[in-house]
C-alpha cells in the first residue's frame, strides 16, 4: 500500500469544485434577482457542502461558511452587478463579524453533522 501524504502553505479553493458551482449558481441567482432562492435552497446547500467535504479542514469549515455568506449578502446589497469573485478571493478576504443567532445556527450545523459522523 502506497500513501502520499503532500502539505500546502495555502488550501487550493479552486479545485473544491462542488462548493464553487453552487457559490457560482448563487451568483447568478442573486444576478437573476432571486435573492430568497439563494437564502431558502442555494446557502444552506453551500453550508451543506462545506461541512460534508473531506478536502475542507474542520479547523476551515466554519470560516469559509462565514466568508461565503458574507460574499452573498454583499452581493445582493449591490445597486449594480460587480465581477463575481472567485472562491480563491472569497477566502482571502477577512472573517466578517458573526452575530449570536448566526453562531447557534453553525454550532447547531458542526454538531449534526458530527453526530452523524461526517
């Protein structure tokens, strides 16, 4: 049995590919207008993602929901479309502030799906 075990200065965002379509189908659905399909389905979908991916860290999960989050709201905030950004810039942003409601929300999500073993 061969293992590889490689360690990286930095995560590579890009190749997250299921958690960068469903960031980018969010963008396009706030472009489109439908702002509450992406709070109802497309956000919680995304949290999903994150939380199920054996690529992200656990130690990232909860900052990159954070991070994403905030993307989509400020998007949604715009009068006029901005360039969509990348995952990989979505993450190189700073940690927005998180209120108490939102910290319940993602303690409440960690521990389902650490019950579930995922």
């Amino acid at each position: 049995m061969l293992f590889r075990i490689e360690k990286r200065k930095q995560q590579d965002w890009e190749s997250l590919e299921t958690i960068k379509e469903l960031v980018t189908q969010a963008q396009n659905a706030i472009y489109s207008g439908e702002y509450d399909k992406v709070k109802k389905f497309i956000s919680p979908a995304i949290e999903i993602a994150i939380l199920q991916s054996p690529d992200v860290a656990k130690a990232d999960r909860r900052n990159m929901i954070l991070k994403i989050g905030q993307e989509l709201k400020e998007l949604g905030l715009q009068s006029t479309k901005v360039p969509k950004r990348s995952l990989y810039s979505i993450m190189q942003r700073s940690l927005p502030q998180i209120d108490a409601v939102r910290e319940v929300e993602l303690a409440s999500l960690e521990q389902l799906f650490q019950q579930n073993g995922q």
